[in-house]
C-alpha cells in the first residue's frame, strides 16, 4: 500500500491573525481559483461528507421514507444488539486474525524481497523482476479470484501438486473447508502485493546516500555489515511508519476479495465485520443495523490510525500528519 | 571498477539470483497456466495434463466467448466507464489539486484538511450506498462514474507535483494578464503530462477492475462492466448457461476452457499497456509516497 507520508504536511498550523483587508484582497485577486476548487469541494460534500452524516442512522430505526432526518430516534439500540450478538466476537476475532496475518507474513516478506532485489546486480534481471513482480496488482480481483476457485478445487494445480509430491494421499477441497480460508486469503494476498509493497523500500533505498557505502567498503565492511550499518538504518524510518500505519488499520479489512471466496460453510473464519455489513445492509436490507455495525467499525479505524500516528509521531519523528 | 567478490559472497549472489528467478516464476506462472488452458482440450485439464504447453490445442473457446453478445455489451460498457469515468476523475482531481498547490490561497491548509480527513474516516458503506439511492443514481451508469469521482490520495500526489513548477512562471502569466484557467490550462498542464499520465493510468485501471459498485448499485444487465459478467462466469460459474442446448459432455468440454478464454480476453488490455507503462506507475507511487 502506498502512503502518502506527507499528506497533511499542508494543514499548516499558521492561520493568519487578524482577517485583515490584505488577505480579503488576496481572496478576491484569487477568485478563479476559488471557483475552480468548487466542483471538487462538491464532491466531497455530495459523496464524502453527507454519508457521514448518513451515518446517524445507526442511532436511529431507519425507514427509507422517512428519510434520515424524520426516522426516530432509538439511541444505541442498534450497538447494543450487535455487542450482544453471537456474531460480535467471531466478525472482531475473524477481523483482526486475517489482517494480522497478512501484517505477519506479507509485511516481513515484502521487505526481504526489497532488499534481495537491492542486493542483485545484474541490472536487467532487476528491472524484469520489478515489473514482473508488479504486475499481479494490476490484475483484476474478479480474475485472481476466479483463478483461485480453480487452482484450489480438487484436481486443481495445487490439489495435484500436492498430490504428486506426496504431501496428501486425499485432495483438499480448500475453499469448502473453514480451516484453510485465511491461509487462501493471506497466501493469494502475498501474491497480489508484494512486488507492490516493496516499491515503497526500493524508493527509500535508492534514497541513502552511495557515499557511505563507499566509505564503508574503504573500511573494508563486507556486505553483510553494509546491511547492517548502513542500508537497514536508512530505511528504517519507512519501515516503522508502514508498519504503525498497518497496525492502524489492523480492523480495517476490505470485503472484496472475501465476499468472492467464501460461502456459508466458511464464514465461520471468513466473514469480516465489512462483509457482515454488505450481507446485513445491502442484500437484507437492514439498514440502521448494519450502518451501526459499520460506523463502529468506522470508528476503531480511526482511533487505531490515530493511535498509531501519535505513538509513530513520539518514537520516530515522522508522522501522517 | 570491479570489486573482487569473497567466497560467500558469490554464493549469496548467486542464491539470491537464483531465489529471484524462482519468484519471477511464481508470478507469472499462474498466468501462464491460464494462458496456455484458454487453448487447450477440456479434459486435458481436468485430467492435468496441461501444466506448461497447450494440450490439444484449440481456439473453441475462444469462439464461443466471441459469439456470446454478453461479453461484447459488457465490453462496450466498460469502454465507456473507463473513458467517462477517468476523463471526470482527471478534471475533478486537477480542478481540486491545482489551486490547493497555490501558497497564497487564503484557506488552502483548512480546504485540504477537509479533503484529507475523508481518507481516514468514512460514513461506511450503507450511508454511501442510500446516498446513491437518495440522489437518484440507483441503476444508472452515474452510479460507477461519480461515487469515488475523486481519490484523495492522487488529488495529494497531483498537488505535490503542481507545487513543483516555478512560482515565476506563474506569477509572470498573471502579470501578463492570464487568469488562472488560462495559467493552469496553458501554462501548467503542459508541463505535468508525467504526473497526468500517472494519474489517467491509476484511474483507468481502477475503472476497469471495477465491479462491486456496479454489483450493488446496477440492475440492468445492459448496464452491466465487463467484471461483473466475468464474476457470473468464474465467480457464480455460470458458464453452463451460455452453452444451452449443446450437449453434455460437450457443455463440459468448453465449459472449462471458457473461464480461462474469459480471463484472458479481460485482462489482455492492462497486459498490453502494462510492459509500457510500468514506469509510470512506479514514479506516480514515489511521487506520493517519498516526498519528506
């Protein structure tokens, strides 16, 4: 995932004083500019803004004739039923295991994958290893997916390698059992991301400075203290933000690829509380439920990313905003 | 200058080269395998034998895929949320990114915060989904073209890049007498084709693999992306439909190579572009993501 790390630098804490006529004169000598900016702040308004504030409806018992404003008002009734549901544990547990895991395994291996790239030097394998390694994220969800459903049913690639090494005597049909689903999930995950993830530290590697490794080599390191003196303190400040950034949207999984693979039999390691909320809101139409179910969601993301901004802010002096 | 490499040191290298080259096959293998089944015999893959060459070699499937007038409207569809689509993200994204890259608008840290707080926080899905509903959008092609018409984060990389151009080049037009659409339409788009190109591959690979808005917000089947139909086919395997009234040993035979035909043919477009605009797309993540 890409990060813009400077993203909110603009949010400059220095507002003018006083609204002096210089600065209404400088508003007005820029009124075009003001003008051009409307459409997009429109945006935001129709399409961002106002869903938040469509948000009240998970305090409220929504009917679609009413409309939000004239639908009444039921406090936190619509939490309370999902904090006492039989659902709540398993969609939190079922959350934060498939982004925990992905944080585990594609985390690490996206790094090590930068770095063995770094190190290779013949130039030409380099650059078809990149854009090798890219091009899975360019590939539509619905064709990995599908590609998935094929590979893993039985008398499938994988079913018959397996097979053909001796590693099962039975095939496994993967995707009917609950027990292999974020295995698939994180697996496939890796596949997708990992040549992506790693431009991010090839950027930052490019980035330190050629002088001190050749400093270093005049002191006669070899190559496994460049590594370790060198290049892993150069990126380092990269790695810790992406990973207080990962741990601030540890419950915030998206519901793609998930609703394409997993099927009732696996939901009870495969549903997430965002395809709960997809199931709940959008096909039985329970709307005030699943947009409480939603906004609670909503609201752990967000106090996780903060969260992790401050702590990331205090121990590494960069931060997203 | 060539330095003299240790013992171990050439057996890391050469690990590592061949460790490398055994993941540049994991990569394209699986694309590989669907590649050379989209032109094999059925049962040669149900049987598994296919694994690097095409058995039985035929275009089959190919036909069939052609002949089917479902995939050629959802083909036409996609063309047309691909090229609306990116054409209304490139405008909203410039319009939006132009102005806020501009140091004396009064109000521009307040307006970006506005438009960066909405890259943490969301109303989530059902508001979005009864906004659509409410401002009449449910089932029309606007429901894939405005919802997301603008990304937060490539108004940011596009506002990184204006900030890069010379303040006298644009002081000097106003002083000429050029108002700002004159400025940002002849002055500055001219110079930001890198970052525009980045930005109208990101959006219009983004349209293209589009489909769960046009899953919960379309009806119409004549509506229907390229995606959702291949998700009927791969997904729901509704691939037997398609081949009413063949026989069935033979509704299996196709059956099966369909789906790999299918994938080929919807991701043939990005696999071709791809080679040629990797650079791109890498620089469009370096601009975003490395500006300390």
């Amino acid at each position: 995932m890409a990060v813009p790390l400077n993203a909110a630098k603009a949010k400059s804490r220095k507002l003018p004083t006083s609204r002096s006529s210089v600065s209404l004169k400088r508003m007005m000598s820029n009124r075009y500019l003001y003008l051009m900016l409307l459409p997009t702040v429109l945006y935001f308004l129709i399409f961002e803004y106002k869903p938040m504030y469509g948000a009240v409806i998970a305090f409220k018992d929504f009917n679609p004739f009413a409309g939000v404003a004239g639908s009444p008002w039921v406090g936190f009734k619509n939490f309370e039923k999902f904090f006492e549901s039989y659902y709540f544990f398993r969609l939190l547990k079922n959350t934060f295991l498939m982004s925990f895991y992905s944080l585990l395994f594609i985390f690490p291996a996206s790094l090590a994958f930068a770095l063995l790239l770094n190190e290779l030097r013949l130039k030409k394998l380099k650059s078809f290893l990149q854009t090798v390694s890219y091009l899975p994220h360019f590939i539509s969800l619905i064709v990995i997916c599908g590609m998935i459903i094929d590979f893993t049913k039985p008398g499938g690639i994988i079913n018959s390698l397996l097979l053909g090494i001796g590693f099962i005597t039975e095939p496994i049909q993967f995707l009917i059992l609950p027990e292999w689903f974020r295995t698939i999930y994180v697996g496939s995950g890796m596949w997708q991301s990992l040549g992506w993830n790693s431009i991010i530290y090839l950027a930052a590697l490019s980035g330190i400075n050629p002088s001190l490794y050749e400093a270093a080599v005049v002191d006669g390191a070899g190559r496994w203290k460049q590594l370790t003196h060198i290049t892993l303190p150069g990126i380092l400040p990269t790695v810790l933000i992406l990973l207080i950034l990962n741990v601030g949207t540890l419950l915030n999984v998206g519901w793609d690829k998930i609703i394409l693979l997993y099927n009732p039999g696996t939901y009870v390691t495969a549903d997430v509380i965002s395809t709960f909320v997809y199931r709940r809101g959008v096909m039985e139409a329970d709307y005030s439920f699943s947009a409480a179910v939603g906004l609670f969601n909503s609201i752990i993301n967000f106090t996780l990313l903060v969260l992790a901004n401050r702590i990331s802010r205090k121990t590494t002096e960069s931060s997203l905003w | 200058m060539v330095i003299k490499r240790s013992i171990p040191e050439m057996i890391f290298d050469n690990c590592n080269v061949l460790f490398l080259i055994f993941c540049s096959f994991l990569f394209l293998y699986p694309m590989w395998y669907v590649l050379v089944s989209s032109f094999s015999d059925a049962h040669a893959i149900a049987a598994g034998e296919v694994s690097f060459w095409p058995e039985g070699f035929n275009v089959d499937a190919y036909k069939l895929v052609f002949e089917d007038q479902r995939i050629w409207t959802a083909y036409g569809n996609t063309f047309i949320y691909v090229i609306a689509g990116t054409f209304i993200n490139l405008v909203l994204t410039t319009l939006g990114a132009y102005p806020l890259s501009r140091k004396n608008l009064e109000g521009r840290s307040l307006i970006m915060a506005f438009i960066v707080f909405t890259m943490f926080f969301s109303g989530g899905l059902i508001p979005a989904y009864l906004n659509v509903r409410e401002l009449g959008l449910y089932d029309t092609r606007w429901a894939l073209l405005l919802p997301g018409a603008v990304s937060a984060f490539n108004l940011i990389v596009m506002r990184t890049f204006f900030q890069s151009i010379p303040d006298s080049l644009i002081e000097s037009a106003k002083i000429d007498g050029a108002h700002d659409f004159r400025i940002l339409l002849q002055i500055v788009l001219p110079l930001s084709m890198p970052v525009l190109a980045v930005m109208t591959l990101f959006y219009a690979v983004g349209h293209w693999n589009s489909w769960f808005p046009a899953m919960i917000y379309l009806q119409d089947r004549n509506l229907f992306p390229l995606q959702l139909i291949l998700r009927e086919i791969l997904i729901q395997s509704s691939a037997q439909n398609m081949l009413a009234g063949v026989t069935q040993d033979e509704v299996f035979r196709i059956s099966e190579s369909i789906k790999f035909a299918t994938i080929i043919i919807a991701t043939v477009p990005i696999l071709l572009i791809y080679p040629f605009l990797q650079k791109y797309f890498v620089k469009g993540v370096m601009i975003g993501a490395l500006k300390e």
